[in-house]
C-alpha cells in the first residue's frame, strides 16, 4: 500500500476513565435563561417595599432587531436609552416589547425601574432581552449577575451618561421559570404596555418535547468560543476567538465539564480541533503563522508542551479560510478551507480533485462589485487530505464557497453545510445554503462573481438540500443512543445567524442522497458555532463568534431510549457508541489491549456474521481499519456479495484502501451491482486506487440517470489514457455517455481538435430528437468546448443560426444556456425574441435579469426603442429588492450595454433622466472631459429637474453630474458648482471635493474656490476633508478671523493621520508659525497646534471636539445616522410644523416663516443655507459654533446680578437680554456695569431630549423642506 492509503492505526495512549450516564440535570443555571433578580437586600425573603434601579449596559454593531420580555414583583417602568419604553404592574404576566427603533448603534443602556408594593416579601425582576446587527446572530442581555443595581434614584440613573460603576451587582434568585415563588405563575401577556402586540415564548431556547437545554459553563469563564473537540479522557478542547486553546474539565464528578483551565497559548484562533492518539491536530495561527499544527501533552498534565507545525496556510486565518479537522475512515486527516485559502505546498498530482477550471464562457466576468472573493479562482473552498505527520496534501474535493465544518457518516460518506453569499439574493446565480454529499473528485460549482454553477451543469454535482438563507458552523453526526431512534445517525449541524441547531436525515436516492431538514433548538439568541457529541450521549454545544457571548451548552433528553445490550469482549467494543471522537477510540483501543490476540479472530467472524445487527457489522469493519487487524481483501470480495446493501457498501469503500487483483475484481463486479449507492462506492474505490475498470463498464455508468454516478465514471474514464476512449465518446449514439465523455476529455485533454470534435458532435445532435434535461447538458458541453477551445464568435459558423432556433424553450434551464451561447456568438437576429421574454412576466424577475445582463454582447440588430426598453428594465428591476450586492450588479449591466448607445440615443436617456436617473447615471459615468456647451447645458438642466428628489438613484446622479461637470474644467459648468454649492447644502461635500480638484496655480480661480472650501470644512469627512484639506495648503490665502483655522484643527482631529498631517499644513499657511515638531506624531503635533490656539484665540471656543451634555437625551451619531437611514431622510413636514409650533423652545428665540422671536437667528432659509448635519450638530452642541452675532454675554448689574444670553436693543437706551430658558430681561443702560463675552452659547442644551426619532425626522423635515416651499 502507498503511504497516501496506508490506514492509520489508533492506539489508546492517555488513561482511559469509565464514562457513565450523567445526572439528568445540573446543580448549575440551565439554558442560560434570564435570572430572577434583585438588589441585594438583607433579606431577600423579606425585601421591604421600596424601589430598586437595575442597568445593563451593551455595545451594538448595526441593530436590525431587539425585543424585551419583562415580568416584576410587584411593578415596573422599563427605559431604553434614556427613553421609556413601557410600563407593568401585573407581576404573572409576561409583557413583550419591540425595542428596536431605541436601540443605537453602539453604546446602549436597558434600566429598569423596579418597585416592591409590600412589606417583608419577595420581590424580583426578570427581563429576556434579545438583539441583533446586521450580519450577526441574536444575542442576549437578559437578567443575569452581570446587572447593576442601586437603591438610591440618580439624577439620569436611565440614562447612558451615568456612569454605574459605583451601584451594586444584583442578588441573583434563579432561573425564569425553575425559581419559587413564581415558578409556573408567570405567563406570556400578548403585548406591552406601550401598544407591542404579539406574545413572546418565556424560554430561550424552543426544543422538541422532552428535551431540554442546559448551560455547563457560562460565558465569562469562556469568552467567545469558536470550535471544540473532545479528548481521549472526555475533557473539551475549545479555542476561545482570537485567543489560546482552553481545556474544560469535570471538577466536581457530575459528568459536565466546568472547569476552564488554559491548554495551549502558542495557537490561538483555532478553528478546528481533532483529538487523536493523544495529540491535537489544530488549524489556527501557530509559531510559524496560520498552519496545521500539531500539539502535544507529553507529561499528561492537561497542558500543551510541543506545537510542530506539519504545514502552513495562505491568507492567515479568517472567516473564509482554514476550518475544521476531522479524522476519516480510514484513518487519514480531512480538512476544510474556505475559498480565501489554501496550503503553502503542492498538492499531490494524485490529488482526487484534479484538472479542474473556471468554465465561464461569458468574458469578462461580473466579480461581486463589493470586492468579495474578488479573482478568487478555483479550487476555491476545499477539502484536503493529508496524515497525521503532514507527509503529503491531497485535494479530495473543491468548488466550495466556506463550509466551516464537515462530518462523516456511519458508512464513511463526508457530508457538509456550504453557506451562501447572501449579497447575491434577487439574482439569478444567488446559491442559497446547500446540504452536500462529498465525495472524492466532487467539483460543487462555486466560482467568484456571477459565475457560479447552476445546480444542473453535469460537469459539478448538486446539492441534497437548498436549505436558504444562513451561516452554518459546527456539524456532527449523532451515533449515541441517547436520544430517540429518529436522530440516529442525523447529521446535527448548527447555524450561527439563524439561532438553530438543526437535524438534518439523509436518504439514499440517486447513488447519492436527499436530505430532509428539522429545527432541533431554536434560541433567542443561538450564536452557536461548534457541537459534539459528549461521552454522556448528550449534545454539547457553544457559543460566540465576531466578539458576541460565549459559553458551553448542552441539549438532553429527558427520557432516554433503553440501551442496547453492551455485550461483552470484541461486541462491547463495537457497541461503544460515537466511533468519530476520541473517547471512544480510546476506549476500543484499551478494550482490544485487555482482550489480547482473541481480538483478530473475534472481531472478522463479527463482521462475517449475518445474525448480527447491520450496524454492528459495519461498525465491526470500521474497527478493523482503525485498531486492527486490516480486513483481508478475500475477506473484503467475500462480503461484497453479502444480501445487505450497507455491508456491500462499507465492503467497497474499504476495498479502495486495500487494493489487490481480488478487490479489484470484486469492485469490477459491485460496479454493476443492482444499487445505485453501491455501484457509485465501486467506482470511487476503483478510482481511488488508480484502477479504472474496463471501458465498457464505464461507458455502462455513464448512461445513468443518476450524476454522481455518471461522476464517479467520469473520474474513472479520466485515468484511462484519451487516446483509447476519445473516437468511441465522439462517435457514440449514446447522448449521455457523449456529454459525459465529452467532460471528461475537456478536462484532461482540452487540445483544440478535441474541442472542435466534440463541437461537431454536438450539431448531429441537436438535429435530431433529444430529451430536456439531456439537450440542457448538450448546451453545456457545447459551451465547454467553446470555452476550452478558445473559439471567437467568427470561427463558429452556422452554429449561431442553429442556436436561435432552439430560444426561447419551453425548459427555462434550456434559455439560460441558450442566451450564453447566442452572447457569446453575438446573434442579434434573436434580439426582438428576447426583448419579448424581458416583458414576458410569467418568466420571473431573476430570469429576466439574466437575459438582460447578457444582451450587451448583442452588437448588432438594434432597432427603434428596443435599446430604451433594455435600459427601461434595468431602471426597474434595480428598484426591487435584493441582496448587498444586487443593485450594483444591475449597474453592471446597464453600464456594459451603454456602450452600445449611439451619441443621439445617450441625449435621450438624458433628457429622461428625471424619470430613469438610474440609466442617465451610466451615461454621465461614460461622457468625455472635453463635451461641448450643448452637452454641459443638458447636464445642468437635468440636475435642476432633479435637484429636489431623495430618492437614491437622483441622489446617485446628482453626485455623477457634479463630478463630470467639474472634470470638464469649463467655467459654465464651475459656475453652476459654485451656484450648488450655495444653494444646495446637503452637496457641499461633493462640490467642494470636485472644486479641490481644479489647478491651484491659476489665481482667478482660486479667488472663487478658496472660500467655498473653506466654508466646506465643518461638513467635509473622510476622504473629502483630505482632499480639500491638501489643497488649501497650495493655495497662498489666510483667513481674516480664528473659526476657520479651528474648523481645519477639529476637521484634523476626526481624520486619519494622511488628513491630520493635511490640516497642520494648511494651518501652518494661515498662521504663519510652526509649533509642532515634524518627529512627533500627527495625534501630537495636532495637539501643539490646539493648544496654541486656544493660547492665540482665548475668546473663541476651543479647538475640541464636541462632547454631549452629560444628560442629554440624544447623542449626535445615533440622531444623524437615523436621519440619514431610509426611515429618518424623509420625515413628515406638516407634523414637524406642529411639532416646532408645540415644543415652543424654538419659536421663543427664533422666526420661521414670519412667526417667532427675532432675538436669535431666522430660520425661515435654514435648509438653503445649513446642511442637516450642521443643523443637528448646533442643536446637540449649541455652544460648539456661534455665530459672532448671536454670540451670548454675561451682564453685570450695578446691583451686582449677572446675566448671561444674546443682547439686544429694544428702545433707545434699554438692552434686552434673551436668555438659555427663553425667558427676556430688560434693564437700562444705566443699570450695566459690564458686558464681556462668554464662549456658552445661549441656546439650551437637550432640545431635542423631550422628541422620538420620528419626531426629530418630521422637525427637520419642516426647516428644510416646509410644505408649501
């Protein structure tokens, strides 16, 4: 036998300990359920009655959803961010609320006000709090030891300006639902109190009857865990995210390890672990950086002391790189790679997974227009084989997107859960999630950008299962018999965005398998990412990933099936359930150590017995392969003739292992078994073992129905040389074996005169009849020999005409390959028949985006408004919904068939470019520099028509307009900027990016640019500012007064260091001196440079970010961001008219419309003059910018009162000074000491504090685009 199927032998090394059933139940918290909890009273029993105040504090990415389920005994008001979200007074009611318009993208609060109404009696709040960002799981803040809690009311004790270090950790009483006195008396209500409707389910996790979850180690003594694995002893291996390996063991002798020790800190980010032979094989960030490693324990002490790296990976460790880590059957390590990486050595040219290809035949190809996966090419994610040295790295299979794990099953089928790329939703290649049996040589379809496979190309294999939406992590098959009989040999995996822990059961069909899919555990929150079966029988799972909560979990199952009869000597071995994990294999291995030389002889008459259970024999075989002895092959020819299938089966998979002129033939004869699955097993060990069985055998499989079957003989056919096979698939009357053959020789043999056969083929063919699904393999055949053959449209002949007979089709599968092929032979006879299908609406939406994004390749055969109707559909089909990516690969589209517009026809999509601005922005994004005055006249007509719209495409073409017209350096065009820019504040950033581009040596020009960059600086972010920033340092002008040099300090200070430096420059310019040493770093120099002018200016306010007032409502990014979302830009502006009517803080100080005070500034124009970000900005921090006329003064009285707001004069010879609260004094001017400026604006802080979200949208609404205006 060769070293690449030399099986390895499992020795037990480390002590083995008797494992026994555990305790049905814990003494620990279970589930991590939300906890009764209370301030830590003297007595809990008799808390008095009073009111307590509990906080839990928490970040957020981006909230997409979040939900409370709160009870209190007796009473309670519940806040969110400063804001009350409901109240309760029910204490056996559950009441649910919606939270998720409260929650703010970053720092949150929940408080909670909490009263007991009676004396000296229990008292307790309990709240399941539930959230999620975007692209995460759920995750939870519900009650627990981490609250705060104060008995004392704090001025914002609601509020997230408290700072709650200080207040109490909370008495925990127990777990929801298991705690007295409320156990079994608190229930779901069917809403809250603010007006939530729905009900909520009291428990975290939803399970079948009889089972239930519970929490073994909770998260604070894990952290966030990204994969786990059990040892020879039953103790956990886990990787902590980003950080060392952990060991878990049993500290107290209930069977559930607790204690959390660390294991090794020389890999860390390990995300996959196998336990074998008393080493730990890991992918992960090792000494020599992300790597196969092997870590030992030579002393035993639960503590690596040897890490050997057996080989290293490209594109370190990530969320698409190396996985899991599994053991085979035969003996050889599997691993996972997701499709950002591969292995830093050649893979062997035996490989499996060999001569694979792009197979696109449309070029160039679409990538994904947000980068990811970008030129990522084949094998793409992939399993690799290899042994436990390292010796050598095999593809066994590839054309994978990211499977984070795999399993095998009894019968040694690799399965896995490969996830989708949730970007693509809408369009027509989007691949959901796929359940997907693996076999060796399997290419599964995936290929960067729009080039993925469809699920019926005959040169990739399908999937068992779509399964939709989702992001699947750990996966492991359930061989225990603890659970009911139907989870026996279920693949368990485990989706970490949707909160699940699936079982999904796979059933022969096909010469492969179906699979069909039940939720096991549903959580509220579930970020679970690894599970394994326990030596217990239970499920063991945890939690974390992408920094959310971690923790070790477990699912049991109350009333266990009865045991099977262990036995006794070999039988007792092969009943030991889980064979896959390390505790078992151990356990085999000592049990084959006591029994001694009686071993060999028991266990091969075990396997021969037909009496015995089938399970039992197959499991009788597995132990031969992996403790010994190796199966004879007479013995294994012998049980290829057994009356089981699943015994034939196992029988041809060890015969590929063990391969001699007997198991050959023997495998020769199960080719032609009478099932599918064994005949598919047959083929895969021929091939295995590079001994392709006879051609006509082949050819045989071949004329299958089933794919992998006609795989595995394709893979076969492979190993015989071309030359003896290639006349029989050209020739053969057999379409199956032709297409079939036809993928096997354009893989290995892709030479031009094999193309061009097989291209011939095809045309006899399609003249004759041929069924569906064999006519949609024969156009993809024909599009591999195009693609292989490299032929051009004009080498083609006759066949495009041929081609457009056949479209449209009856079968949609037929028009998306027929559509590639007419593209690809430029066919334009056939353009009215596709633009009759783009209007045909019993085609769906995701067919008709395909046709359409192929139709730029028809150059010719255009007539009338056909090209306006294409471009008409992009307009509209970008409008639907879709994934992240979906409306930017429409654009891809429209801006591939732009080009084949006539100047006349680019003028017309122009002049409609109000109602497709969409379309219209292709045409900007390809105009020239240098366009005439009739062409930049057009432009700026149309940014007129649309210049009030929000909707995102105008807004898209309103910016593409801007920077075409400033490209074109005419002063027509720089004219209407500038005229943008003082009318339109919203675009100063776009403008004054633009204007920052023109020369800065032509002094005209700068003359009318520089004071529109400088009035740009306080909205500019990003790369704008820098852009800007770097040409006012070109320009010789200085600023007469101090703001616009603290405006380019504070704009420094919010930049990166590129922007910073920029802002010194243009500082040093205006004030002429150099306070900053060029050694320092930019953070510091910038420093020097405030501190100078808080020294230079001391009556302007400091060059300092702003800062909140510390019980301010509202911070600023949670209001811009809202403002800017889709819910918060357009508000409504007759109830911002009340509102700014109601509130009367506005109308104290202000006019608007004629109405209001004229003490402080007009804001009738405030929208032509401010953008919403400086609006917002001078509400949140009033006193950050103050205008020198409205800039306040403190008063000092001859009688020694001081008053401090804005002045003005009533009558001659009064002052009148309008105050923060609104509130006006009137004094003689005989009555003032002194006047002096004060840098605190009058203008109060927290206006806003009293407004929802909507509320704040409806106001700005009405000051910038009131009705009737």
């Amino acid at each position: 036998m060769t070293r690449k199927v030399l099986a390895t032998v499992i020795l037990g090394v480390l002590a083995w300990i008797p494992l026994q059933a555990a305790p049905a139940r814990l003494a620990a918290e279970e589930a991590g359920e939300a906890q009764w909890i209370w301030y830590p009273e003297s007595d809990l029993a008799k808390s008095p009655a009073a009111t307590r105040y509990f906080r839990k504090t928490f970040t957020l990415a981006k909230p997409t959803s979040g939900e409370v389920v709160i009870a209190c005994d007796n009473s309670y008001q519940l806040y969110v961010n400063g804001r009350m979200v409901g109240e309760g007074n029910k204490w056996e009611q559950l009441d649910r609320y919606d939270i998720l318009s409260f929650l703010n993208e970053g720092q949150n609060v929940i408080a909670v006000k909490a009263t007991n109404d009676t004396n000296d009696s229990p008292a307790g709040l309990v709240a399941r709090i539930i959230v999620q960002s975007a692209g995460g799981p759920r995750v939870s803040f519900s009650t627990d030891g981490t609250w705060k809690a104060s008995r004392l009311r704090y001025r914002g004790w609601y509020t997230l300006s408290l700072n709650d270090a200080t207040w109490d950790d909370v008495a925990v009483l127990g777990e929801f639902g298991k705690t007295l006195p409320w156990k079994g008396r608190v229930g779901s209500s069917g809403g809250g109190g603010n007006g939530a409707s729905g009900s909520s389910s009291a428990a975290r996790f939803s399970v079948p009857s009889g089972f239930r979850v519970e929490r073994v180690v909770r998260p604070e003594k894990t952290g966030s865990l990204v994969a786990m694995s059990f040892n020879e002893r039953g103790h956990l291996i886990v990787s902590q995210e980003n950080g060392p390996l952990m060991m878990i063991t049993d500290s107290n002798g209930d069977y559930a390890p607790d204690e959390v020790s660390l294991y090794s800190d020389q890999v860390e980010n390990c995300q996959g672990i196998l336990c074998l032979n008393g080493q730990v094989f890991v992918t992960g960030e090792g000494p020599d950086g992300a790597s196969f490693c092997r870590i030992r324990d030579d002393d035993a002490d639960n503590k690596a002391d040897r890490v050997d790296t057996l080989f290293k990976f490209k594109g370190g460790m990530s969320e698409h790189g190396p996985h899991a880590v599994l053991l085979g059957p035969e003996g050889l390590i599997y691993i996972a790679m997701g499709n950002h990486t591969s292995a830093e050595l050649e893979y062997e040219p035996s490989s499996p997974y060999h001569h694979y290809y792009e197979g696109d035949l449309i070029q160039p190809r679409h990538e994904d227009p947000g980068g990811h996966a970008h030129q990522v090419r084949i094998p793409g994610g992939a399993v690799l084989r290899t042994d436990a040295d390292g010796n050598f790295c095999e593809i066994f299979a590839g054309g994978l997107r990211n499977h984070y794990d795999m399993a095998f099953d009894r019968f040694g089928q690799l399965f896995t859960l490969d996830s989708d790329m949730e970007w693509d939703e809408g369009l027509p290649w989007y691949r959901p999630c796929r359940a997907l049996h693996v076999t060796q040589g399997g290419d599964y379809g995936w290929r960067s950008g729009w080039a993925k496979f469809p699920n019926y190309y005959l040169d990739s294999l399908p999937a068992a299962l779509d399964m939709g939406r989702g992001s699947p992590t750990g996966m492991v098959f359930y061989h225990h018999h603890k659970f009911p009989k139907k989870y026996h040999n279920s693949l368990i995996a485990c989706d970490w965005t949707e909160g699940q822990i699936l079982s999904l059961r796979f059933l022969p069909e096909a010469g492969s398998y179906t699979a069909e899919k039940e939720v096991l555990v549903q959580g509220r929150p579930l970020n679970v990412t690894d599970i394994e079966v326990g030596p217990d029988g239970w499920l063991y799972f945890i939690t974390g990933g992408r920094g959310t909560e971690g923790g070790l979990y477990r699912l049991v199952y109350d009333s266990p099936p009865e045991a099977p009869p262990t036995g006794s000597g070999v039988m007792e071995a092969i009943r030991i359930p889980q064979l896959h994990s390390a505790w078992c294999r151990d356990r085999v291995a000592r049990l084959k150590e006591q029994i001694g030389p009686e071993w060999d002889l028991d266990i091969v008459e075990l396997a021969r017995d037909k009496s015995l259970p089938i399970i039992d024999r197959c499991r009788a075989l597995d132990l031969m392969q992996l403790v010994g002895p190796f199966p004879e092959t007479s013995m294994l020819a012998e049980l290829g003739k057994d009356p089981s299938q699943e015994i034939r089966q196992k029988a041809a998979y060890l015969m590929g292992i063990h391969i001699d002129d007997i198991t050959e033939d023997a495998l020769i004869e199960l080719a032609r078994d009478p099932d599918p699955v064994v005949r598919r097993q047959a083929l895969e060990s021929l091939v295995r073992a590079h001994r392709p069985p006879p051609l006509d055998l082949i050819f045989e499989r071949m004329n299958e129905d089933h794919r992998f079957i006609r795989w595995a003989a394709m893979r076969a056919l492979q190993l015989v040389p071309v030359d003896q096979w290639r006349d029989e698939v050209i020739t053969s009357a057999n379409v199956k074996v032709f297409t079939m053959g036809a993928v096997a020789m354009l893989g290995v043999a892709p030479e031009r005169k094999n193309c061009v056969d097989v291209l011939n083929r095809y045309r006899g063919y399609a003249r004759t009849f041929v069924p569906d699904s064999d006519f949609v393999d024969l156009l993809r055949v024909l599009q591999l020999s195009i693609y292989r053959g490299g032929f051009r449209a004009e080498q083609l002949g006759p066949l495009s005409k041929e081609l457009v007979m056949e479209f449209p089709a009856g079968d949609m599968r037929m028009n998306h390959e027929l559509i590639r092929l007419l593209a690809h032979v430029q066919e334009g006879s056939v353009i009215p028949r596709c633009l009759e299908m783009l209007n045909n609406k019993d085609w769906t939406l995701s067919d008709r985006i395909h046709l359409a994004m192929h139709l730029h390749h028809f150059t010719e055969g255009w007539a009338g408004e056909q090209k306006l109707d294409v471009l008409q559909f992009f307009e509209d089909a970008r409008a639907d919904n879709g994934g992240a990516s979906y409306a930017r690969y429409i654009d891809y589209g429209a801006r591939d068939f732009m080009k084949l517009l006539s100047d006349e026809e680019q003028q017309r999509i122009l002049a409609q470019g109000d109602a497709m601005p969409a379309m219209a922005l292709q045409v900007v994004k390809g105009l020239p520099t240098d366009m005439d005055d009739t062409r930049i006249r057009q432009l700026i007509t149309l940014d007129q028509q649309i210049s009030e719209k929000r909707d995102r495409s105008s807004s898209d073409l309103k910016t593409g307009i801007v920077a075409i017209l400033g490209r074109t350096k005419n002063d027509t065009a720089l004219t209407y900027l500038r005229q943008i820019f003082l009318e339109q504040p919203e675009r100063r950033q776009d403008v004054a990016m633009i204007i920052s581009t023109q020369p800065t040596d032509n002094k005209e020009e700068n003359i009318k640019n520089w004071p529109l960059m400088v009035r740009a600086i306080p909205v500019l972010e990003d790369l704008a500012a820098t852009m800007v920033l770097k040409s006012l340092a070109e320009i010789p002008f200085r600023p007469k007064k101090s703001e616009p040099i603290r405006q380019v300090l504070l704009s420094g200070l919010q930049l990166d260091d590129e922007g910073a430096l920029a802002a010194i420059e243009v500082v040093k310019l205006w004030s002429g001196e150099d306070v900053s040493d060029p050694g320092d770093s930019a953070r510091d120099q910038l420093a020097a440079w405030q501190n100078w002018f808080t020294s230079k200016y001391p009556q302007s306010p400091p060059a300092e970010l702003p800062v909140a007032g510390k019980n301010t409502r509202w911070s600023f990014d949670e209001v811009y961001d809202y403002l800017q979302s889709p819910d918060g830009s357009t508000g409504d502006a007759m109830r911002g008219a009340a509102i700014f009517a109601k509130e009367g803080q506005c109308k104290k100080c202000h006019r608007f419309g004629g109405a209001g005070e004229p003490v402080g500034p007009d804001l009738t124009s405030i929208g032509k003059r401010f953008q919403r970000k400086e609006i917002l900005e001078s509400l949140i921090y009033p006193s950050h910018v103050i205008s020198d006329q409205y800039a306040s003064q403190s008063v000092l009285t001859t009688n020694g009162i001081t008053y401090t707001g804005i002045l003005g004069h009533e009558t001659s010879g009064e002052i009148v000074i309008l105050q923060s609260d609104g509130k006006k004094v009137t004094l003689k001017e005989s009555e003032v000491e002194e006047v002096a400026p004060v840098t605190k604006s009058a203008m109060p802080e927290g206006l806003l504090d009293e407004l929802t979200l909507q509320e704040i949208a409806d106001l700005f609404e009405y000051l910038t685009h009131p009705p009737g205006r």
